[in-house]
C-alpha cells in the first residue's frame, strides 16, 4: 500500500499475520487509507482472547469499530486524539455486548495510530500490544504495556529481560471489554521525517525482538518484506511454541523515491 501526502512525503505500508502454534487466529490487523484525506493513514492491531471465538470476535468489533468512524473521520470536526478515544470507548462497548453470545467473556487489546499529512502520529494503546516509532534504525518511542511485568519494570524490581521470561508476562493490567471502564494511554507525536518508521503489532510478534532488532529491519526494509521477515524469525524463534502475531508498519519515503 502507498498513500501520497501533502508536506513532500509519502506513506507506504504492509502488514501481516499469522495463527502461530494456537489452534485458532484471535488476532486481526489492519493499515487503512483514509476515503478523502491525502496523506492520512490509521493502523491498528486487536489481540482477542477469550475462547475459539470470543477472542476472534472481540478483535472484529476493534477493527469494524475502527474502519468505521474513521471512515467518518472530518479533522475539521474532531481531531484524530478524540477519533482515537471515540474507537477504544464505542470498541470496548461492542465487546461487552457481544460477551452475551460467546462462550467465554471477550477481551481485546489495541494498539493503534494516525498519520497526518502534518507530520504528526496520533496513537492510543490498551493492553500489551505494542506501537514504535524509529527514525532509521533508532528507537524515537515506544509505548509502555498495560501488564503486572510492566508495573514491576517501572518499580524496578524487574529488567525489561527478566520481564519478558517472567511467568506471568501475560497477566494484563487494562484491555478492552472489562467489566470497569478501559484504561488506555494516549499520546502526540510531532516532527514525522522522511526515513521514519511506525509499526504496531501484538505481544506475539514484539516478544521475540529486541528494539535494535526491530529498528533494523525496519530501516533496512520496505514494509512488505520487514513485515514478511519479522513474522517469519518470530515463528523460528517460537520454537513450536508461538501465539497469534500480527503487525502493522508504515513508513515515509520521500516522494523522489
């Protein structure tokens, strides 16, 4: 996909998935172009759980919800901050409804952001899936997961190493579709250059990278084949034993390109 902006830059973007080793695929990812706005771009990713189906379901009603009011989306109306809450709130309204019909109670997490044609990234996140931003090959920003492992590393009493082996890395502090309101962090990002790199993707991609790893291949790489690596070493390194992954990246390239 490659979408032209207004401020002499342009956006290409990729995305991919896999089931992993689990029986079933919870995950859903998406890079979508928006209908009338040059250069305004929103990608998200949803890891469902909950069962064969409720997982799949809650991570539908993220992506559904998304395209969506994006597709409605006016800057001249709202701003994308306020698109971003509008998602993660009506998103998180869906799943409790949809819990009704499915055999487990349904939760997700998001990780999702826009693209202005300002050179600015608007990104929101619930859970641990992950958003980044690298300038080449450098880690400008990265979002902090909503789980215990996380809450220990900021209290110090875990490294982001020991953290990542912790057995109870994937305990979750705030997703979507709780029985109390969500918890999501909110941020904006100015000064997007040409050679800058946004990706989002869940904890079944991020988990096996470190950040220079990810840095790497992405300045390296066109989305497509970043996206097609990143999958393909996740699922070496799972060894057997990998969960849902899925990851969004769009990149700016010059327009001389």
């Amino acid at each position: 996909m490659s979408s032209p902006a207004a401020a002499g830059f342009r956006l290409t973007a990729a995305t991919g998935t896999h089931r992993g080793d689990r029986a079933y695929q919870q995950d859903q990812v998406a890079v979508i172009a928006h209908p009338r706005i040059a250069g305004c771009v929103m990608a998200l990713v949803a890891d469902g759980m909950g069962g064969k189906s409720g997982g799949r379901k809650a991570a539908d009603q993220v992506v559904l919800t998304a395209q969506q009011l994006f597709d409605r989306y006016s800057p001249g109306d709202e701003s994308p901050a306020e698109l971003l809450a509008q998602i993660a709130s009506e998103a998180h309204l869906m799943i409790k409804l949809t819990a009704i019909s499915a055999e487990e109670e349904p939760h997700s997490t998001i990780a999702a952001f826009v693209v202005t044609g300002d050179r600015c990234v608007h990104w929101i996140h619930s859970g641990d899936s992950r958003l980044y931003w690298f300038r080449g090959a450098r880690l400008v920003k990265r979002s902090l997961d909503h789980s215990y492992v996380q809450r220990l590393v900021d209290e110090g009493q875990l490294t982001e190493a020991e953290a990542s082996a912790h057995p109870q890395s994937n305990l979750l502090t705030a997703c979507l579709g709780t029985t109390q309101d969500p918890t999501s962090s909110a941020e904006r990002l100015e000064g997007l250059a040409v050679g800058d790199s946004l990706m989002c993707c869940s904890d079944g991609l991020w988990h096996y990278f470190t950040d220079q790893e990810l840095g790497s291949v992405l300045h390296g790489l066109p989305p497509r084949e970043a996206a097609e690596l990143l999958v393909s070493k996740a699922r070496q390194r799972a060894r057997g034993g990998g969960d849902n992954l899925s990851i969004a990246i769009v990149k700016l390239e010059s327009l001389a390109d």
